[in-house]
C-alpha cells in the first residue's frame, strides 16, 4: 500500500491534533442565560405569526411554480417546508435540553 502524504495533510493533521489538545469540555445545557433573549425572540418569530407568514408564502409560492409547471412537486416542497418550520423548532430544543 502506496500512502502518499502531502504537506497539506500533513499540515491538516497537525492543526486538528492541536485543536483536539486544546479542546475544553462542550457543555450544552438551559442554565446560561446569555442568549436567552435571543432564543426566545427567535422561537417567537418561527413560531407566531412571522413563522405562519413564512410557511403560508412557501406553499402559496410552491402552488403557483406547481401550476406553471404542471408538476406537484414544488408545492410538496412548500409543504415540506412549512411542516419542517413548525415542528423543527422543537425538535432541536428537545435534543438540546437532553440530559443522559
């Protein structure tokens, strides 16, 4: 078996074993509070009207590319996408806030 390193992968394996050196624990928990405000205005977005507003315009933008093509599948997209803006949200909140 023939291996071949280049300087660039050697210089890749370096910075990735000193950043692995480096790496402090990844604490993903709802205690901080520094982007709370963030957080909720962002989830109020998606979720209250502008969210509505957003996924209402994809499937009315997806119904009308679906009749100027004669095809169904832009307005599935729209509809796919209206779903995944409602329910994503809490998805990721859920994963998020999982505690083992």
């Amino acid at each position: 078996m023939n291996i071949n390193i280049t300087r660039k992968h050697a210089s890749a394996f370096a910075i990735a074993a000193c950043l692995t050196l480096v790496a402090t624990n990844a604490v993903a928990s709802t205690t901080g509070t520094e982007f709370q405000t963030l957080f909720t205005w962002l989830l109020g977005e998606v979720q209250g009207y502008g969210g509505q507003t957003i996924a209402l315009a994809a499937v009315a933008i997806g119904a009308i590319l679906s009749i100027a093509r004669v095809n169904p599948i832009p307005i599935l997209g729209g509809i796919g996408f209206a779903v995944f803006l409602q329910y994503v949200p809490t998805i990721i909140t859920g994963i998020l806030s999982a505690t083992i």
